[in-house]
C-alpha cells in the first residue's frame, strides 16, 4: 500500500488577474464618480448663488417699494386674498356635495337649509323627519357616503305642538378632501 500525501498548502500561486483587473476596473469607476461629483457640486452652487441674487434683488424691489409708499401694495394683499378665497370655494365639488346631501334623503326626511364652510370644509344641514328612526337612517346614510369623513348630530328635538310630532334636527358633516 502507498502512503497518502496529503497537502494542504499550495506551492503555486498564480498571480490574481481577475482581482488586478476588479481593482482597475473600481478605481476607474471611482474616479468617474468623483469627476462627476465635482460637476454637479459646481452646478449646485451655481443655482444658490443665483437664487441669493433673486432674494436680493426681490428685496431691494420691495424696499424701493416700501421708500415710494406705494399706498396700493396692502390693497392688493388683500384683493389677492379675497381672490384666493374665490378660487378656493370655486374649485370645491358643490354639486356632488348637494347631491350627496340630498339623495341620501328618504321620503321621510325634509332638508331645509344648508351652510357650507369652504374654508373648514364643513356643512351645517337643518332638517326635518317625520320620526327619530327617519332621522338616524339618514345620518347613517350620510356616514356611508365616501365623500363624507364624519357626520355628527348637533341637535334634534320633537315638535310638540304639531299634531304628528315631526323631529327637527341639525348635523355638521365634514367632507374630504378632493384629490
């Protein structure tokens, strides 16, 4: 029988080209980065320099403003404002809010008025139902409605007086906010 010889360390090692050419290869794309880099750092800086130099002209423009007393300048802050505000309530979906509002009223309920809140986009609704049942189906109606985040009852009494006792009630309903 031979004897085994076993050896676990190698004698030749070849030199490592492929790891010569991986170094080569990610010091290259290193540097490409780093030339890349630079561009864009100069790049950058130039549009700082220039948006400082649109402040500072927008500045002096409103200081030579404010040294003439342009009396005119407060009145159209708040002309842009009330303009704004127009095109804020303009912009809101009133026709599928009415819509909503009213097509989730069975025969059983009367709406007599609606106050809209553009602003804090709220809808105050009174009305009237022939019983309590008739009032809490609406508003269960009205939460179901996508276009609603939340409907709270402000008030309800029973009309006494009248001979069928109808309910009058008051609810706020909060709509989303369209995409």
């Amino acid at each position: 029988m031979r004897a085994i010889h076993l050896d676990y360390q190698r004698t030749y090692r070849p030199f490592p080209t492929l790891g010569v050419v991986l170094l080569l290869a990610a010091l290259g794309i290193g540097a490409q980065l780093a030339r890349q880099y630079e561009y864009l750092s100069g790049v950058f800086e130039g549009w700082e320099a220039l948006e400082k130099r649109v402040d500072r002209l927008a500045r002096q423009h409103d200081v030579r403003l404010g040294e003439r007393g342009n009396p005119d300048a407060e009145q159209r802050a708040r002309e842009v404002t009330k303009a704004n505000e127009v095109l804020r309530r303009i912009t809101l979906p009133w026709d599928d809010l009415f819509a909503a509002i009213e097509s989730a009223a069975p025969g059983e309920v009367a709406l007599l008025t609606m106050e809209p809140d553009a602003e804090k986009r709220l809808l105050k609704v009174s009305g009237e139902a022939k019983h309590v049942a008739a009032m809490f189906d609406y508003i269960r109606t009205l939460e179901g409605r996508p276009m609603f985040e939340s409907v709270t009852l402000s008030n309800h009494q029973e009309q006494v007086t009248d001979p069928q006792r109808p309910v009058r009630f008051s609810l706020v309903a909060a709509w989303r906010e369209t995409p």
